[in-house]
C-alpha cells in the first residue's frame, strides 16, 4: 500500500550542515603535524563531550533489574542491523540507529516493553541515522523489511521521529566509536601499514557486539580503544599491544575500562563460536534447539508475516511527555 508524503513534515530531512557531520572520522596524517595537532584536539573534545550521547550509567542496571527487557533490545537491534545490511547502509548508521534507541529508552518509558511501541521506536531511529548519514534514503515504508511484524504508515512514523527528536534535544550528531578508531588506528600504526586492516576490523567487531547490552557499561572512547586492540592481535607486529598502551594514546581514557571491555569482547568472540558448531552436538539437541526457535517464527510468520500489521495515528506518540512517564 502507498501511503502519500504529501503534509507539513516532508521528508524529516535534518539540516545540520555536512561539515560537522565529517567529525565524526577525524583525519590524521603522520606527514602532517598541524593535522595530528587539530585531530588530537578534536580528539580531545569528543572525550569530553562523550558522556553526554551515551545514557545514563544506571540505564545497565535497569536491565540487570528486568525493569527494561534485554532481549527485546536485542531483537530490536537485530532487526536494525538486518535492514542495515539489506540495504547496504553505512556502519555508523546502525551504531547511530542504536545509539538513538537507548538513549530514548533511558529517558522516555514505552507503554510496554516489547511488541509495536519498540518496532516503532526502531524504524524511526534508523530512519533518522539515515538522515543523517545516507546520501540515498529509502521512503518510510521500504525501511520496514526484514521481518517487519508491523507496518506502520507513513504519517504515524513521523511523528514518532519527532517524539525522538524531542526526547534527544535534537541532538543526532553523537560520539561514537567510529569518532576514534582511526585515530588510535594511526596511534598504534603511525607508518599507516596496517590501518586500513585495523579500522575495518575494529568496524567488524564494533557492530558484532552492539546487540550485547554489556557494553552500555563502556563509553565509546573505551569500545573504539578495545575493539583497536582485539583488531591488533589479529596482526603478528601488535599481537604483544596491551590496554596499558592503549590508555597512552590520549587523555581521558582509562586502563581498567579498556581491559574490562576487551575482556568482554574477547568472552563473547569464544560464547559465540561455540555456539556455531552445531555438528558436534547430539541431534536431538539440535532438533529442540530448533523447535524452541521454530515455535516463535512460526507464530510471528503466520500472524505477522502473511498478516503484518498497520497501525495507524491513533498512538500514545500524541501523548504529553507527562501522561507517559
């Protein structure tokens, strides 16, 4: 169905200008030391400014209290990164999408925890880091594939975006961890040998591990510090590098929170390659592995998939922020 783009709101098309968006990757260049000099500046300043694009440091807890549902994050992020991929998006547009997610749940409570208020909340994150990001944004209704269980019409994931926008203080530009692996990449490899290899692979794992809420623990600076060390080990020239090295590449970071998030990746890289080595467990395991998994995709294919949902204005996004907290 095609649902007309024709009110007031247009295409949500956020006006920040271009030029500020590009600190998010700062450059640096060893043959340039007024360049290194700006970029260790900017570098500076994303570490002060970090904490305020991050939420709050008890939003873990709410987890660990179930009073915020894991796995429902999980599935959320799952979906995002699906579409992310589907449609060839750019890796900090995912980060971004997620980044909006949590700091809305931190500050703003869903009617209920999973179910469509989540899937709203998540198609309007994405939407607006494609905004941000994307030179090439697909309509509204296309960004809703990849196992979408509702649909939701044009007009009524507007407004959530706005909802969004209200609830961030329209504060899209975030610090992310994609603000510093290129410059610890060229901290731990001024030659620019192996950058290029480090700050693809540091990119690989950033986006493996965003769907683990154990890392809303780590500010960004100590994700993009971490995950340039497990990128390094992969390289015999830095397989000695130590979080020690990593806390002198600037100011600001913290040897402690760089092991325990190392750590963290490093716990999850072996959770999950033995969860993917099916064969050499018994097959009836296997079989109720499956059946456990099967029963909810089958349930959401058949009243979702073949019967998705569209959910029209008549939402609690026109509620006041007051009735809702």
């Amino acid at each position: 169905m095609s649902v007309s783009c024709t009110d007031c709101f247009s295409d949500l098309l956020c006006c920040e200008d271009s030029g500020i968006l590009s600190e998010d990757l700062p450059e640096s260049s060893s043959s340039d030391i007024d360049s290194v000099a700006d970029t260790e500046e900017s570098i500076a300043g994303f570490i002060e400014d970090e904490r305020n694009y991050v939420p709050g440091i008890d939003y873990i807890e709410r987890f660990q209290s179930q009073s915020l549902d894991a796995s429902a994050r999980e599935q959320a992020v799952e979906w995002i990164l699906k579409v992310h991929a589907y449609l060839g998006f750019q890796p900090l547009t995912a980060y971004l999408s997620v980044n909006y997610l949590d700091r809305f749940l931190y500050s703003r409570r869903l009617p209920q925890t999973n179910g469509w208020p989540l899937q709203l909340l998540s198609v309007a994150c994405l939407s607006l880091a494609a905004k941000m990001e994307e030179t090439l944004v697909p309509s509204l209704l296309d960004l809703q594939v990849e196992g979408a269980k509702y649909i939701f019409e044009t007009r009524t994931v507007r407004r959530m975006e706005f909802l969004v926008l209200g609830v961030l203080d329209w504060r899209l530009r975030s610090i992310t961890p994609f603000s510093f692996i290129s410059y610890f990449a060229y901290k731990l490899d001024p030659t620019g040998t192996y950058t290029g290899f480090l700050i693809s692979r540091a990119t690989q794992i950033i986006l493996s591990n965003i769907q683990e809420a154990s890392f809303l623990e780590y500010w960004p600076s100590c994700i993009a510090a971490a995950t340039i060390l497990c990128a390094a080990h992969n390289i015999p020239n830095f397989s000695l590098v130590n979080p020690a090295h990593a806390e002198s590449w600037c100011e600001g970071l913290i040897k402690e929170k760089i092991i325990g998030c190392y750590q963290l990746m490093q716990e999850i890289t072996i959770d999950s390659r033995r969860r993917k080595t099916p064969n050499v467990l018994p097959q009836v395991r296997v079989m109720t592995r499956a059946t456990i998994g099967s029963g909810d995709s089958s349930s959401s294919s058949s009243s979702s998939s073949y019967k998705r949902r569209k959910l029209n204005n008549s939402l609690w996004v026109d509620d006041d922020k007051g009735s809702s907290d």
